[in-house]
C-alpha cells in the first residue's frame, strides 16, 4: 500500500491554491511520507474540458489498495471531481477526503440543486472524511452524509516561531487580517479610544475608514505576516454587521474553522471570536482567547482582562501555536483515517 495526496496547484511559482492546503501538502509529505500527486488548477474553459486527461492522470497514479487524500473542494468543478471519485472507487482506491470549506454554504446565488445534499452524495464516495469541527459534522450528517467523520479541531499552519516578545501591551492592540473589501462590518464600528484595530489584508484603493482607531497596514504574504502583527490579540468577525452574524459570510463562521484563527495562535496572539462560531468551543477550551457576542462588547471585555488572565492565554497560545507550527493537528487526524482506511478491505466500496 502506498499513500498519496492529491497537491492542486495553481501555478509553478505557487505550489497549492491556499495556505491551509499547502501546509498539509508538506505535512504529510514530510512526517506522514505520503507521495504528492500534483496537478494543475483549470485556468481556462479549454482546460477544463480536458478535465477526462487530469482524470486519468491522477488514476493512473495509484494502484487499488493506496490511500489518496483529496482536499476538498479541489476546484476541478463538481463533474470532474464525481468524475474522479467513481473513477478511483472501481480501481479500489482508499479515499481520505479532508473537508476546507463547502462553498454552498458561503457563495450566493447558485442553483437550487446546489445545496448541501449535493455535497454529500459526492463526500460519500470517499472511505473516511476529516471535518473542521463538530458543528460541521452534525450539519453534514443531518443532511444525508454517512461517511466516518474524524474531527480535525483546527488547521496547522507552518511558519517559524515569532521572535517578538510577548508582553502585555500598553494599549489594547487588536488585529485582523482577511479581505476587507468584503468584511463591511469595519466600516460600521464606532471611533473609540478603547482600542486600535489594525488591518491587514485587500482593500479597494478608492475605499478608506474614517475612524482614527482604525489603521490600515497593506498586504503581506502569509509568511511576512507574523511579523507585522502587533501585540494584543486577532479578531475573528464576518458579515454584515457589528454585533451579529448576518449574511452568508456571517453565517459561515457556525461551520467553519476560519484560518485566520490558526494564523493568530500560531503568530502567539490570543483571539477574540464569535460567541456562536464553531471555532468557540476550541478557544473555549484551550483558554486561548475570549469570547464574545458581538463587537460593541469589546471595550468592556477588553478592560476587565486582568494581567494575570492574559498571561494565562499567552501560555496556552505557546502551546497550541508550537502544534499549529508542528503539524500536530494534522498528522494526528490523518494516523486516525489512516488506521480506519487501511482496516477496509481492498474490495469493500
């Protein structure tokens, strides 16, 4: 038995479509010696009806009895990734799908057939799926996924240790990273002196806050990025609003594990997430941040955090953030669908 995964790549200068996939590409490479299966990302219509070739390709790779772990979504499209499934199941391929995001859950206006029962029948043609959370699990199963779940908690994220020393700040430092152009919820927060958010991430040219506490700091490339934080904490917000989580963006946040979160941990900056994220329970949990209702709260949530509380955070964001930049997440998950996978007979499925 030999264990692949399956790397979509965008182009040769960039060796996976998003961080958190490229993280547990070199993961799995590096600790868990599985063999990459690269493939190009369709980047034209004439590409993408050629999609029977990199079908194949990928198929001719792997012998029945393997392992290939497929990260999901692929981006191949629906059809093809159907497509490559069945193909892989009549070979008697052992099929690990680890779960990123479920893009009908956070993309508006698709077809009604687009909907989560369309994700299922396709995620049931794997052997065992790797979930973000509990709150994603329950959400597939209730709508018709029957696959082993294995939960992943949260994602790795791979960068060297922040040289930075971690101190209690003077001010209450808050930062938040991801596409401002979409998080409008910024332009609705109020001019305070309670705290200073910095920004990082796209922003329209044309586009500027009025607010004196808000700073725009530009884009950086992930690996730059941990340097560039400043001290205090990473905030995790969507959607329209303040103080709920509206619109579809808002609402993704229930499912998700929003990278960002390993981003800040692994950075060594607790975080400040939503009451009613997903990713609530593990910060809950791991006493690596705060939690709050709505973004109104912060003033006051952000006064009564003694100095002993937050250096009680910052110990246990030491911890969680060496296993972020270890990969423990990951192999951990893995080794549990490895051991499930392998104990299915070749011919089963």
């Amino acid at each position: 038995m030999h264990k692949f995964v399956l790397n979509v790549v965008y182009d040769e200068k960039n060796n996976a479509g998003s961080k958190a996939k490229a993280d547990v590409t070199t993961i799995l490479l590096t600790q868990l010696q599985f063999k990459e299966i690269k493939q190009f990302q369709f980047r034209s219509k004439l590409e993408k009806l050629q999609g029977q070739h990199v079908v194949n390709q990928i198929c001719a790779q792997v012998e029945a009895g393997d392992v290939l772990l497929i990260q999901y979504p692929t981006y191949f499209g629906h059809f093809w990734e159907k497509r490559l499934f069945k193909q892989l199941r009549q070979k008697n391929v052992k099929i690990i799908i680890l779960l990123h995001d479920v893009d009908v859950l956070r993309v508006a206006n698709l077809p009604r057939y687009k909907n989560l029962e369309w994700v299922t029948r396709l995620l049931n043609m794997g052997m065992v799926l790797i979930s973000p959370n509990q709150a994603m699990s329950q959400l597939l199963t209730a709508h018709g996924l029957t696959l082993p779940m294995i939960t992943l908690k949260i994602y790795d994220y791979l960068q060297a240790p922040r040289d930075m020393p971690r101190v209690r700040p003077d001010q209450n430092q808050i930062s938040f990273a991801g596409n401002l152009n979409k998080s409008s919820f910024l332009y609705q927060l109020p001019s305070t002196d309670a705290y200073q958010l910095f920004l990082f991430g796209m922003l329209d040219n044309q586009r500027q806050f009025e607010q004196a506490n808000l700073h725009y700091q530009g884009i950086f490339p992930p690996d730059d990025l941990k340097d560039r934080l400043p001290d205090g904490f990473g905030l995790v917000w969507d959607g329209d609003t303040p103080d709920e989580l509206t619109g579809l963006a808002g609402q993704y946040l229930k499912y998700n594990n929003p990278h960002k979160v390993s981003l800040y941990l692994s950075s060594g900056l607790p975080v400040i997430v939503p009451a009613e994220a997903a990713i609530a329970d593990f910060v809950t949990t791991q006493q690596v941040g705060l939690v709050i209702s709505g973004l109104s709260e912060l003033p006051t949530k952000l006064a009564t955090v003694t100095a002993d509380e937050y250096h009680t955070m910052q110990i246990q964001v030491a911890k969680v953030g060496a296993q972020l930049r270890a990969g423990t997440y990951t192999v951990t998950a893995v080794e549990q669908a490895l051991a499930q996978v392998t104990a299915i007979p070749d011919k089963v499925r």
